[in-house]
C-alpha cells in the first residue's frame, strides 16, 4: 500500500531519512541475532556459562504478548546473561562509532592523474 502511494506520487518520502530509519531497525535484529547466537552456542556447550546480568522479568515478561514480539524481532531476554548482554553491548558500541564516523575514512581520496598510473 505503501509503496502504491509512493508511486503515484501521494506520499513523498525523503530517501535519505527512510534508509536511516531501516538501517537503524536492522541494526537492532542484527543485534538481537547476536544475543540469540550467544545464548544458543551457550546452551550448547561452546561458550561459558556466565551469571544473569540483570532481570526485567517484573517488568516485561520474556511470555507475554509483547515480550515474545521483542524476543522474535529484536531477540530480547527478560534474564540476560552477562556474556549475551556484553556481546550487544560491543555490536551496538561498534556500530554506533562507524556509523556517526569514526570508522570511515576522512575526505576525498587523492585524484592521480591519467598519464602516472
């Protein structure tokens, strides 16, 4: 539908502004999918078992309608563990510094001239 309305011209959506939105949004699966990965290859033996970090099970029950939505998008826990919450925390981390800029080179590449290559 949305795509329909773009088409016909009704809806005018900034690319640049749209792209960042979903990025942003894949950014978080991909988050969730490295919590998962963590929480999955530890059941399974391959990394250390680590204590619970924290618990928003009070909160925001990890079985509740909205908890099972938050666990399938976005891979939420309501007990994580540290290694879960440490991995997230180094994916974000990193990703937010390439994506404001620090990992991105720095003004334009030198132009050479035709005849020296």
């Amino acid at each position: 539908m949305v795509a329909y309305l773009v088409f016909r011209g009704v809806v005018r959506l900034d690319s640049g502004q749209f792209f960042g939105v979903t990025g942003l949004m894949l950014a978080f699966f991909a988050g969730g999918l490295l919590t998962t990965v963590v929480h999955e290859l530890t059941e399974f033996g391959w990394l250390p078992e680590t204590r619970v970090a924290w618990s928003t099970a009070e909160l925001l029950a990890q079985g509740s309608p909205v908890g099972a939505l938050l666990k399938a998008v976005l891979g939420y826990r309501d007990t994580p563990t540290t290694l879960e919450a440490s991995a997230w925390l180094l994916y974000v981390s990193l990703l937010a510094t390439w994506f404001l800029g620090g990992l991105r080179p720095r003004g334009r590449a030198a132009e050479v001239p035709a005849g020296e290559l």
